[in-house]
C-alpha cells in the first residue's frame, strides 16, 4: 500500500489490529494513547480456514485494556468477545441499544453452533477409538453471560465517557440495525473508526451520517473498488427473476442472512407485490434466526429509514409480504417438497449451512425453480461453487444436479461502494487514512486515491503497532 509523509503519529493514538486489517473479517482494533486502551469490535475471522486465526493469541493482553465499543453486531465485529472474556478482560462493552440486542442473539446462536460442532468431533474421535478430548471449546458458556452482561447502550450522537481521558460519540453508519461509526477523543486529538458502512440508496437504513472531523480515519473497503446498481434497478431484477419462475410454476429459492438481508428480502417482496411487479405468492420464511432479527428490526424503528418507521409506528408491518408464513420447527422443507409457486426464504446466505441446504436437495434439480443470491459468495463456499456455474454439487453427503436457473441479484448490498466511501473520508478531513476490511485490492485503491488527494494513506498488518 503507498503512503505519503512521516511515520510518527499525527493524532496521538496508536494502532494495533488483532483482525479485520487485512481482509474482511476479524475485525479488532486496539487503539491506544499513553494512558488509554480502547478495543473497537472484537470479531469472529469466517472462512473455512480460519479456525487457527480464532483461537490465536491476542497480539495485546486483554486484561490490559480500558474498555470495547462495538460498531455492530455481525459475527465477524463480536464474535470472539467471549473470548476475550475467558482470556481475562473485565471492562464495559459499549454499544447502541439495538446493537446490543442483535449481539445476544448472534452470540447466542455462535456458541450453540460451537456446542453442536464439539459434539460431532467428540462422536467422530469415539468412533475412530482416540483417546482424550480432541475438541477444547474457545469460551465456555459463563463467559458468554459474563460479557453479556457488560453490555452499556449509548444513544447516537450522545458524547460519552469510554475511559480515563478518552470520549466517544457513536454517529449512524446506515449498515444494520444499530450500526455505528465510532469518533475517539484523547488527549492527543480525535480517531474515526467507520465501522462498516451502509449504502446511501438502500431500502431500509439511511444513508451514514456525515463524519465529524478527525485526525486519523480507520475505514472499511469492502466496495471501496466497486459501484452498486441503484435500488430502483436491483428491485427490478429481482422482480424478473422471480416473476418468470412464479408464471413457469417453479419456486423461487433465496438464501439469505439472518441480519439485514432477510428483512430488505421480505420489504421487497411486500414493494413488488404492492406494485404489481411480481403476482401474489406464497412466501415461507424457514429462518429462526432471521425471525429473530425482524423481530428486533419491529423493536427499533428508530435506526431506519423514515418511511419505514413511519409504517411500524402506524401497524402497518414492512416486513410482511401478504402470503408469508413463517415455518415452525424443522420440517418446512419436507411440508414443501411437492410444493409449486412458492417464495422460500432462508439461511444461510453462503449455503454455509441452515435450512435452504435441506430444500437446495428437494429442488436444486429442476429447471422451473430458481436459486436467487443477494448477497457475496465467498471462496470455498457452496454458493460460490455454485455461482461459478458447477453442474453437479455435494449436499448432505449426496451429488444434486444443478438444474435450476441460477440468478445473482447484486444490489442488495449493505456497504458501501467506492462513491459513497470517497465522500464519506473526504468529509472527515482525514490526516491519515487507514484503509481496512477489505481484500487487497480494495484497500490499495483506497489508498491510492487518498495519495493522488493529497493525503496520508498508512497500511495495517495484524499485531504490528502502527502509530496514526
């Protein structure tokens, strides 16, 4: 990555990453002044190979640090604040209410997912006759309720005390539900976390608020190379794909996350049927957690977008298509294997796992039906494999054709794209810029646009001080 003037700090805090710095998840950032240490997010690193990089050491002492803010609350922001816990940290958690709330229930549904995967490494280790626990958990369930616990809501907009010397005010990022960009006041001047940010035209958050001013930026670039189609133009290609199935009597298949993406799926389905743009259908949400998080959107109106707050103060619910059933238990995709017409929604949205696994194996392979993605599809996930045109895949052990119309609808994206970020750092008034969560590429581009803009672009690498 280029930089552009002295090393030495130019705003009296220090970096250290423990994550999020030089990919996409992960995120963890140690800020530190001399007498401060503040850690932004505490996330969980997601991939099929990240295993390692969860239970590695911290590159600082938890026990030493003062306080956490969390920006939001996706796994790869909170994930590891368990840990954290077990590994000796005993400060408060700031937060938005609403980012608290989504926290729990992402927490809670992690460490379910860590007993279930402990329990099949032990049944495997019996069969195969080892001796010995093979499978040692990250944290153990009183670690989860003791920073759980922790949990202070902050307002946005409302300056607040992190620690000794230390302010911070939490302004709206428009990503998910409760999300935050966060500005640090020290002694030695001021340090903007951005956070994950949202996209200006999206259909259920506001655009990010603007930045206050600052000497040193930390940003996310996840689009910071990319441009999204506008809303209006996503919405009307999700209403193709989904129409042409409907009229052919196939079911439409969405994958999504619980967070954010259900519930702008569900708004936009409501939009179109409104509109006349897709015919009435049967909708079946076969997503718990998904339920969950609609359930905590209904809670905290006041973090969307007007228009949508205005319809829950009313009754009138946004996220309710007119044929939606919400499945109870585990046997939704049994109930709808002979089914036709219908609109599945459900987890996970990578097809790393969840509910649509069981109805990609009822219906991946026939024409009629679609499998529509609305979200990114990671390396070495089924829905890459997928996407990337496999004719044949693997699902629960047995080979499915893929036979389906295959249908990427790129719009629905909560981040930012590069327009929104170049605005964003712009308004900041930015010393020094550190571009992070992102892949290389989008970080370098960044970063050579802050250079050619006159300014300071500094790279982070995992466990290195950096002063900014």
């Amino acid at each position: 990555m280029t930089s552009r003037g002295a090393e030495p700090s130019l705003s009296g805090w220090t970096l250290c990453s423990a994550g999020g710095c030089e990919g996409v998840t992960g995120s963890a950032h140690l800020l530190m002044t001399e007498d401060a240490r503040v850690l932004v997010d505490a996330g969980l690193f997601q991939g099929p190979d990240e295993e390692a990089a969860n239970r590695a050491p911290w590159p600082f002492d938890p026990r030493s640090i003062d306080a956490v803010v969390l920006t939001h609350g996706h796994l790869d922001h909170v994930g590891r604040l368990p840990r954290l816990w077990a590994d000796g940290y005993r400060g408060p958690v700031f937060a938005t209410a609403a980012t608290l709330a989504v926290a729990e229930v992402v927490l809670r549904d992690a460490a379910r997912i860590q007993a279930e995967d402990l329990a099949r490494a032990r049944r495997r280790a019996r069969r195969a006759g080892i001796a010995g626990d093979p499978a040692r958990p990250a944290y153990a369930d009183n670690d989860l309720e003791a920073v759980l616990a922790r949990g202070r809501s902050v307002p946005f907009q409302r300056r607040f005390t992190v620690c000794r010397g230390v302010h911070g005010t939490l302004g709206r990022a428009g990503h998910v539900l409760g999300a935050a960009w966060l500005a640090l006041d020290g002694p030695g001047g001021r340090v903007l976390v951005s956070g994950d940010l949202g996209d200006a035209d999206g259909p259920l958050h506001p655009a990010p608020e603007p930045p206050p001013p600052t000497d040193a930026l930390l940003i996310e670039t996840t689009y910071a190379d990319g441009h999204h189609r506008s809303w209006e133009a996503t919405a009307r290609a999700f209403a193709g794909v989904v129409r042409r199935t409907l009229e052919r009597g196939g079911n439409v298949l969405i994958p999504t996350f619980a967070l954010e993406r259900t519930q702008a799926v569900l708004n936009t389905l409501q939009v179109l049927e409104a509109r006349h743009a897709i015919p009435p259908s049967r909708v079946v949400l076969d997503a718990p957690m998904g339920e969950r998080m609609t359930e905590l959107y209904r809670r905290f109106p006041h973090t969307l977008r007007s228009a949508i707050a205005d319809r829950l103060a009313h009754g009138d619910d946004p996220f309710h298509p007119a044929g939606l059933e919400v499945a109870r238990g585990g046997g939704a995709a049994r109930d709808l294997r002979d089914a036709r017409g219908v609109v599945i929604v459900a987890g996970a949205g990578m097809l790393t796992g969840g509910r649509m696994l069981q109805h990609l194996a009822f219906h991946l392979g026939e024409s009629r039906n679609a499998l529509v993605f609305v979200g990114y599809q990671a390396e070495g996930t089924l829905g890459r494999e997928i996407v990337d045109g496999a004719e044949r895949v693997r699902v629960f052990g047995n080979e499915v054709e893929v036979a389906a119309e295959i249908a990427t609808v790129d719009g629905f994206s909560a981040h930012a794209d590069a327009p929104v970020l170049d605005a964003w750092w712009r308004a900041s008034r930015a010393r020094v810029v550190v571009p992070v969560h992102g892949e290389a590429a989008a970080r370098e581009a960044l970063a050579a646009r802050v250079v050619a803009a006159g300014g300071v672009a500094r790279r982070a690498t995992l466990g290195v001080p950096l002063p900014l």
